[in-house]
C-alpha cells in the first residue's frame, strides 16, 4: 500500500532528535575523557583534562538542545515543502507474524 508523509510534528521531532543526538553524544564522551588524559600538559603542569571534563558534562546538553532545535526547524521546513509537494511519498508492506518459540 502506498501512503504518503503530508505532516510532521515539529515538536514531537525536536523531543525524538534532542533524544538521539543527546545519546549519541554519550559516545563520543569516552573518547573526548581519553584525549583529554593524554594530551600535552602546559607549562604549569596542567593538560586539558579540566577542559575535557567540561566537555563531558557539557556536551550531551549541546548535542540535546540542538538536535531539539535543528528537529523543530527541520520539520517545519518539511511541512512547508511537503505542502508544495504533497510529501514523500512512500510503500508499505505487511510484516509476517513471527512466531516466540
């Protein structure tokens, strides 16, 4: 069957991509504390492990509230369009029942 996109909801898209680029960012925290623990320490002896740690607090709340904001944008730019357009159209199919063993 083929349906087709017309609308999205702004805010229900920021809320599910503020959510996925705020894990996603989870990620990237383990390797933004390791860089940080190895890198060259200054002339007073200190690296940029504060700097790091910073960032792994800061970052997964930067990734969250863009990733809501760029969501929001993104979806009301999709309706303007999609009402140019009528939306992507798309086919749907019947998923066989699996059965739990």
């Amino acid at each position: 069957m083929t349906k087709r996109l017309q609308h999205v909801a702004p805010v229900q898209c920021g809320v599910v991509l503020g959510a996925l680029y705020g894990a996603i960012s989870l990620i990237l925290v383990p390797f933004i504390l390791l860089i940080s623990m190895v890198a060259p320490k200054n002339g007073n002896g200190a690296g940029i492990l504060g700097a790091g740690v910073f960032l792994i607090i800061l970052l997964p709340v930067i990734y969250a509230v863009l990733g809501f904001v760029g969501g929001i944008i993104s979806a009301a730019i999709y309706n303007l369009i999609a009402s140019w357009t009528g939306g992507i159209e798309f086919t749907l199919a019947d998923a066989p029942v699996q059965q739990i063993r």
